[in-house]
C-alpha cells in the first residue's frame, strides 16, 4: 500500500512539475524565439497515467522539442525504455527528447543515450537545489491544489530545469547550425569576426610557450577550428577534440578525412569526441595534456566553472598550458548601450545569464555565465597561475557593424586599436575575456598509502573496519556517483580549514593552522559553526582552495590525506550527523 501510495505521489508531482514547467516557459521565452507549447506529447514511455507530463515545444526556425517528465522519478531505465523514447521521438516527430530526471540512471544506459543523437539526459538531484543560499525564484507559480511545501519545491527544482533548458538551446543551436558554421558564423559580424582572428592568433603565440608537444586537447572544439589550426602547425603528437553537439563532432570528421585526403597527413594524430566535459567524465589519463585550450567564450557556458576547473588542472601535465575564455560581464557595448541595432557581435548578453546568438536571422537563447575581470581572475587564480590576460574586441564590439560594410580601411583601423588595447592589462572593458594560465609545479605524496596507513591505526585502536573501493579518477561527488551508483547523503566528504588570522584563535593554534571537518556528502560546511568551534572569527577562516592544497599538504585532491601535514596530524572535526551510521568516505576537498 505504502509502495502504490508512493508511486501514485510521485505521479502527481511529476504532472505538477511538467504543468509549472510549461507556465514559465510561457512567461519566460516570448520573443525572441517565439517559443510555443504543442500540447501533450502522443503517446507515453511506460505508464499510461503519466501520459500528460510529456509535451512538445517549438522554437524558431522551424525546432521541435520534446520534453519528457514521465521518468523523474524513475531510479533506473533498460535498453527497452531507450529503444521506446527513440520511437516517441520519431512519432512526435522531433528533433530533440529531453529527459528530465532525479536519478543518477547507470553508465551503460547513459552510453546508450548518447548512441542516440536526438536524445539528451537532464539530471538533477532534487536536496542540491536547497543546498547554500535561501532559495530566490525567476517567479513563483501557485496552485491550491498543493500544500505549501510541496509548491516550493517544485517551483525551485523547474528553476532548476529551466537553467538546463537554455544549456538544450545551446546544443540546438549546435545542431542547426553546424553544416554552415564555418561559412557564416561570424563572418557577417565583423567584431565576432575579430574575436575568432585574435584567439587563433594567441593560440600560435602561446605554443612556443607549452614545454612538450605531446597531447593538446580542444574543448568545445566546434567544427575542429582550433583543432586544426594546431595540427597544421606540426606542433603535436596528439590533438583531442570533445564537442557536446553531435552534429558538430560529425562536421569536424568529415573536414578531417577531407583534409587527408588533400594534405596526406596522419588520421591518428587527430581524434574528435562527443562529450559533455561537465557533465562527464575524460578517459584521458590524469597529466597527461600538455595544453588544454578552451576559447570561444567555453567558459561561460558551464554552470559550475570550479569544477571544470578541477577537471582541467587534472589533465593538465606540471608546466601545462590552459587557454580559456569568458564573456565580459562589463564590457563596453553593455555599459554605453548603443541606439543601433546592427550591432557587430553575433551574441550579446540579454541579462539573467542568457545570451543572444543571432544565426542567419534566426535568435537562439542559450546559457551564458559572465564574469567580471577580477571575480573570474580571483577564481583563476585559485587553480592555475596567470601568465596573460587579454580583453577583446573593445570598440569594434561597440560599433554598428554597417560601418565594416565593404570598408576595408575602417576594418584594419579597429581592428589595430582594439589589438593595442588588448596588451593593455588594466583596460578589460571588450566583450571577452581570455586567459592563458598554467599548472604550478607540485610534488605529490603517495597519498592513498597515508589513508591505508591512518585507516589501520583507527582499525586496532577503535574497531574501525573498511574496505577500499577501487574507481576512475573523479573531481566531485557528482562524478563519484555516477562511477559508484552510491548517492551523496551516503557518503562523507573532508573539507579542508584555514586560520588568516593568528589573534582570536583558541589556545595551541596558529596563524595558517589547518583543521578538516568531516560533514555528509550532500550538506555543506556551515563556516559560522565552523568558526565556533575553532574559536575565531568567520571572516578570519576560509576554505582552503586548490593551488593551495598541493602546497599545504602535498596531495592536491585527496581529503583523507589532508588530514596529515607532512606527517603531522591536522585536527579534525566531525558532524553530529555522522554517528551511528555506515558511510562511503570519499576523498573529497572543499
């Protein structure tokens, strides 16, 4: 009884969710993607009653999408389930199926998906949207056929989805225009233009900088621009490209074997991949990349730029070479506000994370994270060190770009200003921003043998008993859940603390003492109660960040390990919650 109750809850809030879904996609997406709701998809996945929580959207020029909110509550689906959304994507004839989810579905049936170019996955564990700051809506949608409690939630986790939504755009916009992307994108704009001309341009110079020419690998590689540009050079060994789109990827190895057959070059230096390097996990074996270039605004176009961050500084050899870029939160263009309309950039920021990419006539919005110059060189700088920094292009971006019409002076004219303001390292007031930083050496303890050495101390001294589960390389506790199927709540993660202040601290402690503290995996640190227990005040403790982990306690990602200082014991502190129950303990930094 208490399973059909369940089941029958679970059934009226996925309807309710697809039914606030389509309210603020109303509200939301008016122009100008002149967004419009179908109605109910025909057909169903699996259940019959659930019929009414899938439905069509469409969106210029000419896209249909299908949303599918039938399996969110569906902790795991077969290949028969696949095969079956397959078909109700050809029924409804669409040309991309969402699936929107709060379960972390198996790595065989996430392989299968992406065997399925139309199909895409949205996840999203439904305690990480109450997790941080009091929760602020886009707008808040009432019913009062819902209790209150169930209406926040909801309301919260289709803020949640909506955010994913623009990321759909972002590769639906992929999909339509990668055929024609290296013809036309761009090109009618003079100032998106430039920008694409200055960081190849900074691409090349920066090569002479990378100490081994080994593996380079291109993120968000797009039709392989930068790909090969480098292999053109005769630089490296090996180039990787990973594009999340699969027409994008599809493009890019149709030019490569193109390419070999006009140039008679090696296919095997050159590999393409379809990945979400957010969401996924690389194969690649962690330091081994030599260079890593993500241009082209990548970095805005993730929703979690740290841990992006931490994939990067994994792959990245000691020495390595990132080239990442970023939309300027205060450039020019958005701070003067122009009259005219014929602006010279192909995407403009609309506000709310968004973005406007103009395609042949056609306005996609997709998601767009900009930054402001110190606020994305302060999270850099936790990670990487900063060798140069540019902002580009500045008045070109400003222009109506009727005035690069056919008019070749004015083009080189604009073009030499904003290049001599780009060597100007206080005046980042362009429409990008891009960053070449490199990995900071680091000498790295055998820190798996401290943890078996600080595990079997607790194990003859309190009873303690293990067992050591062996998997891939992982960053966060997202990635670690889908290689071990274990969900966060289960699991413990060390975060590692900081003193800045040597008054105010409790007897026996010092300027830039360490303490670790031991919380479940799915809450987050509370630094007030933190600094309590410490004795010090909140604003002298902080998180210690990842550049400075490696330094402190020679282990750059390992929490466990963190608890040793070059042998010496690190105190650390554990959450009341944790007794009296088993835990997955994860090796985990804050």
């Amino acid at each position: 009884m208490k399973t059909q109750n369940t089941k029958n809850s679970n059934s009226s809030t996925a309807r309710h969710t697809a039914d606030i879904f389509r309210q603020k996609l109303l509200s939301h997406y008016k122009e100008p993607m002149s967004l419009k709701i179908e109605g109910h998809a025909k057909n169903w996945v699996s259940d019959k009653d659930l019929a009414g929580a899938n439905f069509v959207i469409f969106i210029n020029p000419g896209i249909r999408i299908l949303l599918i909110f039938e399996l969110l509550f569906v902790e795991n689906i077969d290949t028969k389930v696949v095969n079956r959304l397959q078909e109700l994507t050809n029924l409804n004839a669409v040309d991309q199926t969402i699936l929107f989810t709060f379960h972390n579905w198996g790595r065989d049936i996430r392989e299968n998906i992406k065997h399925h170019p139309s199909l895409h996955i949205v996840r999203q564990y439904p305690e990480d949207v109450f997790t941080g700051h009091p929760k602020m809506f886009s707008d808040f949608y009432y019913t009062n056929t819902l209790p209150a409690e169930e209406l926040f939630r909801i309301n919260a986790w289709v803020d949640v989805f909506m955010l994913r939504l623009k990321k759909i755009f972002h590769l639906v916009l992929s999909e339509y225009a990668a055929e024609t992307y290296d013809e036309s994108y761009g090109k009618a704009n003079f100032a998106t233009q430039c920008i694409k001309d200055f960081e190849e341009k900074v691409v090349a110079d920066t090569l002479e900088s990378v100490p081994s020419k080994q593996l380079v690998m291109d993120i968000g590689c797009g039709t392989g621009r930068h790909s090969f540009l480098l292999l053109d050079m005769h630089k490296f060994h090996s180039v990787i490209g990973f594009d999340f789109s699969p027409k994008m990827i599809e493009v890019a190895q149709r030019k490569k074997n193109e390419k070999a057959k006009a140039d008679n070059f090696d296919l095997s230096k050159i590999t393409f991949m379809r990945m979400d390097v957010e969401d996924e996990e690389f194969s690649q074996e962690q330091g081994s990349a030599d260079l890593v270039c993500a241009s082209f605004g990548m970095g805005s176009f993730v929703e979690n730029i740290h841990n992006l961050l931490k994939k990067l500084w994994l792959l990245l050899k000691d020495e390595g070479i990132l080239i990442i870029s970023f939309y300027n939160k205060n450039g020019i263009q958005y701070q003067v506000n122009p009259v005219w309309r014929d602006s010279s950039l192909s995407a403009k920021l609309s506000g709310n994370d968004e973005l406007k990419v103009n395609i042949g006539g056609n306005v996609f919005t997709i998601y767009c994270k900009p930054y402001e110059f110190e606020e994305i060189r302060g999270i850099l700088n936790r990670y990487f060190g900063i060798i140069n920094q540019y902002s580009f292009p500045t008045l070109s971006a400003f222009m109506p770009n009727s005035i690069f019409a056919e008019n070749q002076y004015a083009c080189k004219v604009f073009k030499d200003i904003d290049a001599a303001i780009a060597q100007k390292n206080d005046m980042m007031h362009g429409a990008y921003f891009l960053f070449i930083c490199k990995k900071e050496p680091t000498e790295i303890a055998d820190a798996f043998h401290r943890i078996k050495d600080v595990l079997n101390e607790h194990k003859l001294s309190e009873g303690i008993n293990y067992e050591v589960i062996s998997h891939e390389a992982v960053v966060d506790f997202g990635a670690l859940e889908k290689v071990l199927n274990v969900p966060r709540n289960q699991m413990v993660k060390t975060i590692l603390v900081e003193n800045k202040n040597q008054g105010n601290m409790q007897a026996g402690t010092s300027k830039g003492s360490l303490y670790a503290f031991a919380v479940p995996g799915h809450k987050k640190l509370d630094m007030k109660k933190a600094a309590k227990v410490l004795g010090a005040r909140q604003k002298d403790i902080r998180m210690v960040v990842q550049k400075q982990l490696a330094q402190k306690v020679e282990s750059p990602v390992c929490g466990i390990a963190s608890f040793l200082e070059s042998g010496r014991v690190i105190p650390v502190y554990f959450d009341e919650g944790l007794r009296g129950h088993e835990y997955l303990y994860t090796p985990y930094w804050g």
